[in-house]
C-alpha cells in the first residue's frame, strides 16, 4: 500500500480498535484486575521501547507502524488504569 494508505490505516483503524477493546473491556475488568499492573507494565515498556525504536527509522512506512504499536501500548495501559 502506499505511504497515505499507510496513514489512514494507522489514524482510522486503530481508533476502532481502541474503540473495540474499549467495549470488550468491561467483560475484562472483571477477570484481569489482579493482572492489572502486569499489563500496564507490559504495555508501557513496549510502548517506550517502540518509540526508542521510532526514532531510528528512516523509512515512512516503518515509522507509521511502529508508531501505531507504540500508540496502541500506550492506549492499553491508560485503558488499565
């Protein structure tokens, strides 16, 4: 795909996917809230880890992925907070 395919998938479709664990997070509040400081750990680290990562890159279509992964950690751990 071409480099602004690459943009509306990360800026569109990501958004429905945080919307989409959004919705599934009330069934998973429930079972996962002794697990809850493990996965923000989890994501917080990725999701610096993926910036570090970002910087580096020199390719656009590289950088647009890493930094929707780098994006999604980050909005998994504020959904588990």
């Amino acid at each position: 795909a071409p480099v602004s395919g690459s943009m509306i998938l990360a800026g569109v479709l990501l958004k429905f996917g945080g919307y989409g664990l959004l919705r599934v997070f009330s069934l998973m509040q429930v079972l996962g809230m002794k697990f809850n400081y493990i996965w923000i750990s989890i994501s917080l680290i990725g999701g610096v880890l993926v910036s570090l990562i970002c910087l580096w890159q020199m390719d656009l279509k590289a950088l647009i992925a890493y930094s929707s992964v780098a994006h999604m950690g980050i909005v998994l751990s504020g959904l588990m907070t």
